[in-house]
C-alpha cells in the first residue's frame, strides 16, 4: 500500500468528478520545486524532459504542457490520469478538493509561491528550468490561461445547473411519494 500523499500540511485530492476532469482538459496542474523529482524519469536530463512536458508561466511557476486541445499531456483517452499517483501540486491539492474551503485553498497558493521563491533564491533546478523555458519560448501565455478559466467557468456553471435540476427533479419525486 502506498503511503498517503501530502504537501504543506493538506491531503491529495482523490476527487474524480466532471469538473476536476475539465480542469485536465483544460487548465493543466502548476507544479511545485519538488514536483520535478516525481515527474522527470531517472536518467532523464531535467531540461531536456521541461521542453516537451513544461511551460513557463509569467510569475515564475511551471505548469504542464497542453496539448493542441488545450487538455493535459497525460490524460488518457479515458480521461484517467496517466501520473496520478506523481501528479503535479496543482493536479493533486487543487480547489475542488472535498472538504477544502476557499482559506485553505488560498493558503496552499501561497505555500505554493514561497516554494518557488525560496528554489528562485537558492538557484535550484526549478528555477533553473523556468528561466531556460522562459528565455526560449516555451511559455503559458496570459491568454491561454484565461481561455481556460473561462471554458472552466462555463462547465462549472452548466454542471450547477444540472444538479439543482437534479435536486428539483428528486423532490418533485419525493412530494408525489407523500400524496
């Protein structure tokens, strides 16, 4: 059995619903420093492995690659996670984590940042890999990111929509039980 996961004092997510699968298909996961030593195989030249699976993002954080759909380079046809046991920080302690409020969710993007401040400051592979991605094109661009939040906030709303006629619906049921 493998050991539980957890990152700044917070358990991995383990949801599995629509709207955590969108964000795979669409915003793929932001990394942490130490993120680099579950994802980059053994052997494998860190850089070489950043080019075709990383971009850089304008505040200095790494984010997966998307593909040509917008959707996460290791999303299965299945749309399972083919690293979910490695995912990123941003893939495994994300918003919609059961129980995590908007504080807590605040407060692990700010954990997040402090990491990758303190690998800018020592210089450490993470930054390291931003600033050559960074410095030769291979970015998330501002409006790939906002592209993303809003097709996110579309499906979120669609997906809200759809419970409270889900819930309409089962009332409605309940009331016609009771005459």
């Amino acid at each position: 059995m493998t050991e539980e996961r957890v990152e700044f004092g917070c358990k991995r997510s383990t949801c599995v619903c629509k709207l955590c699968r969108a964000c795979c298909k669409k915003m793929p996961g932001s990394l942490i420093p130490s993120d680099l030593g579950r994802l980059v195989p053994p052997g494998t030249d860190p850089f070489a492995w950043a080019r075709s699976h990383l971009r850089a993002k304008g505040d200095g954080g790494l984010v997966l690659a998307a593909k040509a759909d917008g959707s996460c380079p290791f999303l299965t046809s299945d749309e399972r996670c083919s690293i979910w046991a490695n995912s990123p920080f941003g893939c495994a302690f994300f918003r919609c984590a059961p129980g995590q409020n908007n504080k807590e969710a605040a407060r692990l993007k700010q954990l997040q940042q402090e990491a990758i401040e303190a690998d800018g400051a020592a210089n450490g592979l993470f930054h390291q890999i931003w600033k050559t991605l960074w410095a030769e094109g291979y970015r998330r661009t501002v409006a790939d990111a906002k592209n993303a939040r809003v097709d996110l906030i579309r499906l979120y709303r669609k997906l809200e929509e759809r419970k409270a006629k889900e819930r309409a619906k089962a009332k409605r049921a309940k009331n016609k039980a009771k005459r």
